[in-house]
C-alpha cells in the first residue's frame, strides 16, 4: 500500500509538470530560436554597414580591417562569414578565397536584389543543413553586395535546447523532491493503518487484548481507530456474556438432566405404584428442564432485540395480561386488581416485551403471597417514562437480594423449587431492549415493588 501511494503521489507531480512544462518548453525553443535568429541578423546588419565602405572605396586598410573584424567574430560565434560585391564574388571572407563566386547560392542572389533572407537549406558542401542569415548592402539607392552569416542548424538547434537545460534541472529536482515527500507523506498515511492491520490480524487469531492506537494518524485513521476499539469491546463483551451465559446454563441445565436421569433409572428397576411415582416425578424434571429452555431462548431473542421497536399501550396490555391471570390467581384464593394514573400511556418496546415483564412479576408474586392477600398491577406515567408495576405483600427481600434478583438463575432462599432463576433477567434485558430499565423496591405493604421503565412517545 506504501509503495502503491508513492506511485499516485509522484504520478500526479509528474503529471503536473507534464502539463505545465511541455508547452511551456515548445514556447521556450521557440523564443529563444527567434532571439538567435534576431540576434544574427543584427550581426548581419553591424557587418553590412561596415561593409559599405569597403565595397565602395575598396582601400586596403579598410579591407583589413573588416577581415580581421569577421575572422575575431567568426571565432567567437561559431558561424562562417561572407562579403560579396554587386556581381556575387568574394570580397571578404576568412573562410572563403577572394573571388569565389556566390551566384549559385539562392540567399545571396535575394539579399542582391535588396531582400534581406532567413532560413535554412541542405548545404551540398557540408552535407547538412544550414542556417542562413543574408542581408544586403546598400549605398545611396543601389545594392552594392551583400553579407551572409552561416551556421550549421545543430548549432542552432543546440543552442536552443541548452537553454531548456534549466527547466529539465527544475523538472527534475522537482520530482527529486516529489519522492522525497512521498515517501514520508506515505509513511505518515500508512503507518496508522499498517498497525490497525496489525492489530486487526492478532485479532483474528483470537486476541482480544489489543486495541488500536486512537492517537496517530489522520483524522480519519484516528476515527477508525476509536470505532475498531469500541467493536473490538463490543465483541469482547459479547464473548464473555456469551461465556458466562453458556457456563450457567450448562450449570442449570445438569442438574435436572441428572435429576431426570435417576428417576428414570429408580422407575426402571421399581414396580406398581413406586414406579408410577418415579415417572410422575420425571415428568416434573423434565417440565422444568422445557421452562429453563424456553427461558433460555426467550432471553436469547430478547438480546438480539436492540433496536426493533414499536408503538405499545401501557393499560391496554397491563388490563389484558389481567383478564389473563385472573382464573389462576381465584384458584389460589389470590386476588388481582389494576390501576392506572391515566387513561391511555404509549411507551416505544419490542415486540412482546411489556407482556413477558409483567406475566414474570406476576408469577414471581404469585410464589410468595398468601391465600386472601392481593397482587396489584399499576400503570403510571412520570416525563418521558412510562412505568408498569407489580405490586405484592410478600415477605419483601433484602437490599442485596433485590440488587442481585436479576441476574441469571439467581434464586432466593426457599424459593419455588419448580422456578429456573431466568424470569428476572428476561425482564431486564426486554426492559433494556426497549431503551428502559427494570428494578425491585420495597412495598409499603412490606413485599416487593416491581416496575418495569419503558420510554413514552
């Protein structure tokens, strides 16, 4: 990944410079040519006017003096210089014989017929192309010779693109520095990330004490270490519930297997009405074991509910699960009355969550009431929260045991031996589940005050 954002990041700097410098470097040639073109005719016409007087007076001072000019010129630019007169003969020239003849060099004829002429052309005598500069020489009205500055067109050429030197320098050195930068930009990028791989990885192996450095990096790197730690919790979180819940369920559910099993084996060697005893008494074991499995997975769909939530009315519910209970709670000479602070209370709950928490308080109630006594189901409302509570006159339990009675096949003193220890912590985790909460307090008729918190609408 390190090198993969190395290559992205010099890619775009080269493609920058690309964009940037390729016209930049046509524009470049292209001015610079003309600058050399200019700056050779200017030569041409400095030697023409000098020319001049040579042409008309033909003195041989002069002559010398011209000859030595170009010959100092010529050495100092690396070009070939030539004097012609009117007829397109020699005249000065230190590369040239006196009295060469000129007429075939189509430059010369033009610049005599007082045109001044640039280009380039194949020279036969070199077997190259030239460049040419060709300016005429004039006196009063009339053309009296002409001058012509040559140089190979590699010289040109050359010349041009040593002035480009500079900018493939600047080019280069940029993406000199374009590596450098990448390579600590990529280090800076990837570092964070190589360790949340790391980390990720041990966590694949099944460590889950590792967590993600939420200070290096980016932003956003941080923001995904910080989200990486808290799924990291969240599953270890799970785990260990998932543990805990396996390792007491095993517990819970070992004892009526074995229970079952003993009285299988006693009904298996009995006969009559021993045997018929033993059976009765493994039916009873084995309704147990059904409730401790049913509790288990009603507790288990209630975990997974954690955001399905639903539109639920307090008293119509609380006023149905009563009509419920009513026939088994006259059977044991218990009776049951609902009251509400008002008339309709809508809370948000999961599917089935208001009916499993007060059918457990109720069945809770109904272990530790006397026969005459009275189990109250009250509906009430505070801001924001709507509560159902479970009113009885039993015993009452100590402070730690109503702390403690939620928990998983938790179980108080001299409590229902038929019960599972599950009815409770189902209440919590519905209560939970719907975004509320689930308590125990003490009754002002000396049993157990239990409310189930869900949040109104």
């Amino acid at each position: 990944m390190k090198f993969r954002l190395i290559a992205v990041l010099v890619g775009v700097v080269v493609l920058v410079l690309a964009v940037q410098d390729i016209p930049l470097a046509f524009h470049l040639r292209s001015v610079e040519r003309d600058r050399l073109v200019t700056q050779l005719e200017r030569d041409a016409f400095v030697l023409a006017g000098r020319v001049e007087e040579v042409l008309e007076g033909n003195t041989d001072d002069a002559s010398g003096s011209l000859h030595a000019l170009i010959e100092a010129y010529e050495a100092s630019s690396d070009v070939r210089v030539v004097v012609v007169n009117s007829a397109g003969q020699a005249v000065v020239g230190p590369t040239f014989e006196i009295g060469d003849d000129f007429t075939n060099r189509p430059e010369i004829m033009r610049a005599l017929s007082g045109n001044p002429v640039t280009g380039e052309r194949v020279s036969t005598t070199l077997g190259s192309d030239l460049f040419y500069v060709s300016v005429p020489v004039i006196s009063g009205d009339s053309t009296v010779g002409a001058v012509r500055i040559t140089a190979p067109a590699s010289t040109i050429s050359g010349a041009v693109n040593a002035r480009l030197v500079g900018l493939l320098a600047v080019a280069f050195i940029s993406i000199l520095i374009a590596v450098i930068a990448a390579f600590a930009l990529a280090g800076a990028f990837t570092r964070p990330i190589k360790k949340l791989t790391d980390t990720s990885e041990r966590l694949a192996r099944g460590d889950l004490g590792d967590r993600a450095d939420e200070q290096s990096g980016s932003p956003e790197v941080r923001v995904l270490a910080r989200s990486y730690n808290a799924m990291v919790d969240r599953l270890e979180e799970m785990l260990e519930r998932q543990r805990g819940f396996a390792g007491a369920a095993s517990h819970q559910l070992r004892t009526p297997l074995t229970a079952l099993r003993l009285r299988l084996e006693s009904a298996a060697i009995a006969d009559g009405e021993d045997q018929a005893e033993h059976i009765e008494a493994a039916l009873r074991e084995i309704d147990r074991l059904s409730r401790i499995i049913e509790g288990l997975l009603v507790l288990s769909r209630a975990e997974g509910q954690h955001v399905t939530r639903g539109l639920v009315e307090l008293c119509s519910v609380a006023r149905h699960r009563c009509e419920y209970w009513e026939p088994l709670l006259a059977e044991r000479e218990v009776s049951l009355m609902f009251v509400s602070d008002a008339d309709t209370v809508e809370v948000l709950a999961v599917p089935t969550a208001v009916e499993q928490c007060i059918d457990n308080f109720i069945d809770n109630a109904i272990d530790v009431v006397d026969q005459g006594s009275t189990i109250v189901v009250k509906v009430s409302q505070t801001p924001g929260v709507g509560e159902v509570h479970v009113i009885d006159s039993g015993p009452g339990m100590t402070d730690a045991d109503r702390k403690d009675a939620f928990g998983r096949f938790w179980r108080a003193k001299g409590a229902n031996p038929g019960g599972t220890g599950l009815g409770l912590a189902i209440v919590r985790q519905f209560a939970e589940s719907s975004g509320g909460s689930a308590e125990l307090h003490a009754a002002a008729t000396g049993g157990i005050d239990a409310v189930a918190r869900f949040p109104r609408v």
